[in-house]
C-alpha cells in the first residue's frame, strides 16, 4: 500500500520541518561536520552525548540527534518524515545520507542494511 500525502507546515516551522534540501547540500553539510568547520570536536561530543534519565538510563535522543549502537559502534542521526535520514557513525567518522520519496519506507533499516554491506 502506497500512502500519498503531503503535511502542510506553517512557515515559522520551515527551519524545522518541511526543509528542502539536496544531495549535495548534505554532503558539504557532511564534510563541513566532519571536518570541524561547523563546531569543534568538543562540542560535537557533547552534542551526541545522550542525556541521563531520572531511572540512570541513557536516553536514546539528545539535541536534535538520535543515538544508538550499531554493531558495537556508536551512530547518531536523524530521520525526516519517515522518508530520509543523515546517519553517522561518530568514531569511524562514516556517514550515510539516504534521501527517498517513497512513502512508506523504513530508512533506518535501509541505512543498516547499507552499513552491514560496507562492513563486510
């Protein structure tokens, strides 16, 4: 089944969703990020630093970013609209953009499927 929609967002969420944007503007995004030009290190870190929770857990989002352990390496990234995501993997300094307009789909297990293939 094919779900055909569009979300209508009001202009003061534009900078937040709805945001139009293209293969290559995330890749300089990407290498801006990567390579320090955007923030430093430290500040990256402490951006994908999980939060403690009250019950001493770390929490699985944390300043715009998504985190999780994939295969022992830890990833940040974050999904629009079910429908594209900028995944990273914050040591290996590897990142995956996957931009789709095919709705629905399921990014994040297209994205592990893609970095399972690159690890073999």
């Amino acid at each position: 089944m094919i779900w055909n929609y569009r979300v209508p967002y009001p202009e003061w969420l534009y900078g937040a969703a709805g945001l139009n944007i293209n293969a290559l503007d995330l890749a300089k995004f990407d290498a801006a990020l990567s390579e320090g030009r955007l923030l430093s290190k430290r500040a990256l870190e402490q951006m994908w630093t999980p939060y403690r929770l009250t019950d001493d857990t770390l929490g699985r989002f944390t300043a715009g970013w998504m985190t999780r352990m994939w295969n022992g390496h830890r990833m940040v990234f974050h999904l629009g609209g079910d429908l594209v995501i900028y995944a990273h993997l914050v040591d290996e300094g590897v990142s995956v953009i996957w931009l789709t307009n095919l709705d629905p789909s399921n990014p994040y297990e297209v994205v592990s499927g893609i970095l399972d293939r690159m690890s073999h």
